[in-house]
C-alpha cells in the first residue's frame, strides 16, 4: 500500500522523510505459541510483518493480525485498533 510521507527539501530535491512513530503493519508469519511457553519465561516469539521485517510480538499474536508497531525501535506497541 502507498503511504504518503512529508519530505524536507533542499535546492527543490528531497534531503529528509520524516516517518511516523508508529504504524499499523499486518503480521504475515508467526509461529504458533505453545502452550507452557510462558511458564517457562518465554513470553515472545518471531513474527514477520507485510513489509519483510521481523520483530518479537507476544506468544498470543497469530498471523493476519494487524499490530502497531514503533517505528524507530521495531517494537511491538500492541494490537491495532
């Protein structure tokens, strides 16, 4: 999906894009979490997002999901609304 970005200019060419703080990406693979997981401290698992990045996402994020994500840390915020 196209996403508009405000751009700084220089000399009439684009020298900057500011990026917003979050995003609502789409989780496109993600392992199941299996049960007792979190009794044994592991509360995180990989998940790929729509645009190729990987991020940790809670145990209970299943694929199609749509989650908010930070920008500049690629962290998991929560689920999109």
């Amino acid at each position: 999906e196209e996403m508009q970005l405000p751009a700084l200019k220089g000399k009439g060419k684009p020298i900057d894009v500011q990026v917003p703080k979050s995003m609502t990406l789409k989780v496109v693979e993600a392992a199941p979490g299996a049960a007792g997981n979190t009794a044994q401290g592991r509360t995180e698992k990989p998940a790929v997002l729509e645009t190729g990045a990987e991020i940790m996402v809670p145990m209970f994020i299943k694929e199609g999901e749509e989650i908010k994500v930070d920008t500049d840390d690629r962290k998991y915020l929560g689920r999109a609304t």
